[in-house]
C-alpha cells in the first residue's frame, strides 16, 4: 500500500473513532436516565488527549509552514498562540464540566 493509501486510511479509522466518540456523548444523557453513567473521569481522559492531539498537530504545522515559509514566521507563531490559547480555554471549559460529572457518591 501506498504512502497516500495508508494516510488516507488513517483519516478513514480517526473519523470513525470520532464519530464513536460523538454517539458515545449523545447516548449519555439516554443511558443516565436507565442508570448507567460514564464518570467524569473519563470524559476528563478524552478531554486531555483530543486537547494534546490538537495543540501537537498545530505545532507540527506551524513549524512546517514556518520551515517553508520563514518570511511570514511571525505572523504564523502568532496565529498558532491564539488558536493554541483557544484549544487549551476549550479545554479547561470541558475539564469543569467533567469534573462535577461524578457517577459514584462521595465518602
């Protein structure tokens, strides 16, 4: 198989995994009411590994564009601070919300 072919299947297995991710989140509210609930524990898991995953692969492009394009270096480190500003705000925005959701009573 091809280096595209791989690449291409790669997008294929993260865009099924996303929308795994997604049922998951839509099925929550339907589960909660028979019950069963996933801790907060987990949606702080994936939180913190889609947030990595995101501030890496704009890291990686920045640099890459910076590597091809150093005259206009400055103007994308500054776009690539404020999206990373705006990933990791998302970010602490969604580890809140997942920190009051706690299936388990405390004590």
């Amino acid at each position: 198989m091809s280096n595209q072919g791989v690449s291409s299947v790669i997008k294929v297995v993260k865009i099924v995994a996303l929308s795994l991710f997604a049922a998951l989140a839509v099925a929550e509210p339907a589960s909660a009411a028979e019950g069963t609930t996933f801790s907060g524990a987990f949606g702080v898991g994936l939180t913190v590994i889609g947030a990595a995953y995101g501030i890496g692969r704009l890291a990686g492009c920045a640099l890459e564009s910076m590597a091809r394009q150093p005259e206009v270096a400055g103007q994308i480190q500054t776009a690539m601070i404020i999206a990373a500003a705006l990933i990791e705000g998302f970010t602490f925005y969604a580890l809140v919300i997942c920190s009051g959701q706690n299936p388990w009573p405390a004590g």
